[in-house]
C-alpha cells in the first residue's frame, strides 16, 4: 500500500501498543510506523528474501520467518495485527487460516488492519484498470486466486462466517484498495 500514512491515521495514538506485520514482505509498512513513533514492532514473512531485504532496511525492527497461517506467536500478544496487500493473492481456505490466526494472536479490544483490493461502485476505472493489469502481469495461482478474491467481493465475504466484524476506514489508489479494521467478535 503506497499511502502509509492512511495506515497511521488508523493506529490508536499510544506509540507503545504492539503491532505484528503478517506477511510483512519488505517491511515498508513497520518503517513508517517506526517514522510515526511506534516502537514494538515487529514482522513475519515466509519468503527469506524479502526478510532479507525487511533486515538490510532496518536494524531496529525484528522480523522472523514463518508461516502467517501458524505464527510462534503466543494467544492475545498484539494490539494490532497488519495485513497489507496478503490476501487477495491466496486460496480462500489459506486466507481464512491467516484470519484466524491473526485473530487469535489479538489481545482483547485489539484488531487487525488490513489493506487489499476493493472493487466496487467507488473504485474509479483508472484504480481497477492499473490493478488489475499489475496481478494478469503476476500471472499464475496468484492472478487465479485475485480473480476468485474479486468473484467473492473482496475482504468483507472472504472473513470466516460468524467470526469478525469489519468496518472500512479509508480508501487510496483511486479507491481501488480499502483499509479495514477487523475485530474479533467477543
């Protein structure tokens, strides 16, 4: 997501909450939080070549190998957990497995910030075409799994049944991507 600062405006103002990065990629979004103030920070990524690029960037914050859908990570850790753009591109029995967990790594009262693709009556032409163009150049599963992430409208009908409640918060790239706070319902 390009306007991290969106991201920011979501974050209670307390500098000192802890926030887990799942799927963390390059740790741009951990950086800018850092440049906003925040510092228990961390991520997780199961690619080490984009943790290897998350450590190169930034000496302060730590990130760890694993697997998003079953974290290290003991029950109610984080006051936020992130999802930024690492949904849209998997299977929906993956998508929910990253859900719940990021759900249950929620302290109470916490919730989960997430980003991803937002087709709808509010997403302008110039939005839905640059997107789209970017994941058919993606190609593969991970165009297959945007298209069947698209089909479903998007992260409010790929949230487990029954689980959370989600309330959108901002839209960027000429509204084709939304920002979501996701609480688990207690």
């Amino acid at each position: 997501m390009r306007d991290w600062q969106a991201f920011v405006r979501a974050l209670p103002e307390d500098g000192n909450i802890r926030i887990l990065d799942l799927c963390c990629g390059t740790g741009d979004q951990l950086r800018a939080f850092e440049r906003a103030g925040y510092v228990e920070l961390r991520g997780l990524d199961l690619d080490p070549g984009m943790l290897a690029v998350a450590k190169r960037r930034s000496g302060t914050i730590p990130f760890d190998e694993g697997d998003a859908a079953r974290t290290p990570y003991p029950d109610a850790s984080f006051d936020i957990v992130i999802l930024s753009l690492a949904l849209h591109d998997k299977e929906q029995s993956l998508r929910e497995a990253i859900l719940t967990e990021a759900g249950r790594l929620l302290k109470p009262e916490a919730y989960i910030l997430a980003a991803d693709f937002a087709f709808d009556e509010r997403t302008r032409f110039m939005g839905r075409f640059l997107i789209t163009a970017v994941e058919r150049f993606a190609g593969g599963e991970h165009y297959e799994n945007f298209k069947d992430y698209i089909r479903r409208g998007g992260m409010k009908n790929i949230l487990p049944r029954g689980v959370f409640d989600i309330e959108e918060t901002a839209r960027v790239l000429n509204a084709g991507i939304a920002l979501w706070k996701i609480k688990r319902r207690r």
